[in-house]
C-alpha cells in the first residue's frame, strides 16, 4: 500500500549524503572533548545562530531541559506558554527533574505571548514569590500553527528581558523553518536569544540530535549538565556528520514543505465536514478542525491510516498534518483523493 506519512517531520530518513558522510565519519570520545566531528558541527551551529559556542544533544526534550537546568536553580521561575512544547509535551520535565516552577501565560494563536502579560507575570522582590529567571519562546510553534516568530517580537521581548534582568531561552526545534518563511537569516531570529535550541531530526533530515547555542560561559555549564541527565555521548561525530549536512544542505529546500502544507490546507477548505485556514499556514504544520458531529479525530485518523495516510488526532476534533522532505506535491493530491473518499 502507498504510505504517506504526515504525522510529523520527525519522521525524514537520512539522506544517501548523510548516510555516506556516517559512514566516513572521524570519531573521538565526545565527553573528553576528543571527537572532531562533534567539533565542527558545534562551531558551524554557533555561527549560525551568530552564540559564541554550542553543544550537541540528544534532543530536542533534552536541549530545552538542559537549557533551562542551565538558566534556573530549584524554586525559580520560568515564564512559558500554555501551548509551548516545553509545558505541553516534555513530562513537566523541567520542574519534575530542575525544581523549575512554570508561569504559564496564554498563547496567541499565532504562537505569541502577549508582552503586557509577559511584564504582569514577572516576579517584584517579595519573600512570598520565586525568582523569575528566565521566558521561554518557540519558534516556530508547534500547537500554533507552526507560526513563525519574527524578528521584532523577539526585539520587543528581548527589552522586557533587559529591563527585568531575565533571560531568553528559545526553543527553536524548527527555527530554520521560521528562518526560511520569513525569509530572514536565522541570526536575526535568535540575536535576543540568550539560548537557543534546535534540532537537526525534524525537517532537516538528520537521524537524531538538536544543539544548545549560547555564550561560552552558559555552553560550559550548560555541558555539566548534559552530563547529569546522562546525555554526554561518547563517538558521536557519527550523528553529527548527518547533523552537518542537514545544517548545511537541508534548510533551503524546506520552502518546499512550506509550498505542499499550503496547498494541503488549501484543499482540506474545500472539504466539506473540514475546517482548515490555508492563511495561517506559513510553515509546514498545518492544523485542521473536524465540523460533521458525528465523527472524532481518532475514527477520522483511523479510517485515514486505513488507507496509507497517516496524521496525528491531536485534540478530540482537531489532527494536525506536517510536510517534509519525503513528501510530493503528488502525495498531496493523492491525499485529497483519500480524504474526498472517506468524507464524501
Ligand atoms: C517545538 C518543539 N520543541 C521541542 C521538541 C522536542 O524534540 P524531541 O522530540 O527531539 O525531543 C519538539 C518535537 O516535536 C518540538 O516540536
């Protein structure tokens, strides 16, 4: 049966490329600082990020937790959104293994935070409350549309930071999507950043691993910590010859995915028993609403599976679908045909 898999760009297999430059990889032990493949990625993944060093990790669950293991000690306080991975979809991780409280304030559906609610959600100097440390971002955001933040907003909140002595922990799982719809360079995204953190495992194609991107100072720290959580990696320059090419080869192209999620959402509009806003698709997630009564997303992914397509049901009448490097503007028009079949 013909497969096509949109539950999540997670899902790529390494390039031919990739799996050559695996192959060749020189290797060391990364916890001794010996393996020089891991070397260059970390400096390439600085640069780009315009931090003056970075540090590979297992993922994107484990960057966001070292990061923030890194900004806050136990009973400070971390400002997120209610909708950002980091408070929906890491185990509470953060407070669970840091003692890191969350403050969480609302979403925008486009992924913001509201600045006025960022400033009243900041701690005053009082015996009775945490210490706010730090406000965590997402760019792009997954559970909102997979909108990109762009530049200015990260200006603006970059101030309120200043101004209140806080840090800025982006979590920029799919930054270079962001990067690549607001047709800007990732520098500009990340400038009021004071850490950031990507993957290379999503759209970029790479089989596993995000990187940390900070000062010298917070990458050293931040390094202790990847090794209380276990994630010290010993011959990892095998992971990051994939994580190379991904960074260097596989951004440009993801315009692409941003084109055939477009076009997806433009045809789920015209299903009937489909709610789907093709205008706020501008990256490769597209988020869509079921209005016939009697169906739930579970039977509708169900029944989708059933027929070679796969998506996530994520809320009881919402699924979400993600393009990338394995899907066609054809698998688009197959998928329409599936979904005229089933809702027809
Ligand atoms: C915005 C965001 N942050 C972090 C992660 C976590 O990445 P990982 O699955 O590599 O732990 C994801 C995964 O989908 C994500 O979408």
């Amino acid at each position: 049966m013909r497969i096509i898999d949109l539950r999540s760009d997670t899902v790529t297999q390494p390039t031919p490329a990739m799996r050559r430059a695996m192959a060749d990889a020189e290797v060391g032990d990364d916890v001794f600082g010996e393996d020089p493949t891991v070397g260059r990625l970390e400096e390439i993944a600085a640069e780009c990020t315009g931090k003056e060093a970075a540090l590979f990790v297992v993922s994107g669950t484990m960057a966001n937790l070292v990061s923030s293991l890194t900004h806050c000690g136990r009973g400070d306080e971390m400002i997120l959104g209610d909708q950002s991975h980091i408070f929906f979809y890491e185990q509470g991780g953060t407070a669970a293994l840091g003692g890191i409280h969350p403050r969480i304030i609302p979403n925008q559906p486009d992924g913001k935070l509201n600045l006025e609610d960022i400033e009243a959600a900041i701690r005053s100097d009082n015996i009775h409350f945490p210490v706010t440390r730090v406000i965590a971002l997402e760019n792009t955001h997954n559970r909102c549309n997979g909108s990109p933040l762009d530049a200015e907003y990260m200006r603006s909140v970059g101030q309120i930071a200043r101004k209140q002595g806080l840090k800025i922990h982006l979590d920029g799982a799919r930054i270079f999507n962001a990067a690549v719809a607001l047709e800007t360079d990732v520098r500009e995204l990340t400038r009021d950043a004071d850490s950031v953190s990507f993957c290379l495992s999503k759209g970029l194609a790479a089989p596993a691993g995000s990187l940390v991107c900070g000062s010298k100072e917070f990458i050293a720290r931040a390094r202790r910590n990847r090794k209380v959580v276990g994630g010290g990696m010993r011959q990892a320059g095998v992971l990051a010859a994939a994580g190379i090419l991904a960074m260097t080869e596989m951004a440009e192209r993801l315009s692409q995915d941003h084109f055939h999620a477009r076009k997806l959402a433009e045809g789920l509009a015209n299903i009937k028993g489909i709610s789907a806003d093709p205008e706020k698709v501008k990256t490769n997630i597209v988020f869509f609403e079921i209005t016939r009564g009697n169906l739930t997303a579970q039977t509708l992914s169900g029944q989708l599976n059933s027929e070679g397509v796969r998506m996530l049901p994520l809320d009881p009448f919402r699924l979400r679908a993600v393009t990338h490097y394995h899907i066609t503007s054809d698998d688009i028009e197959y998928v329409m045909k599936i979904f005229a079949g089933i809702l027809k």
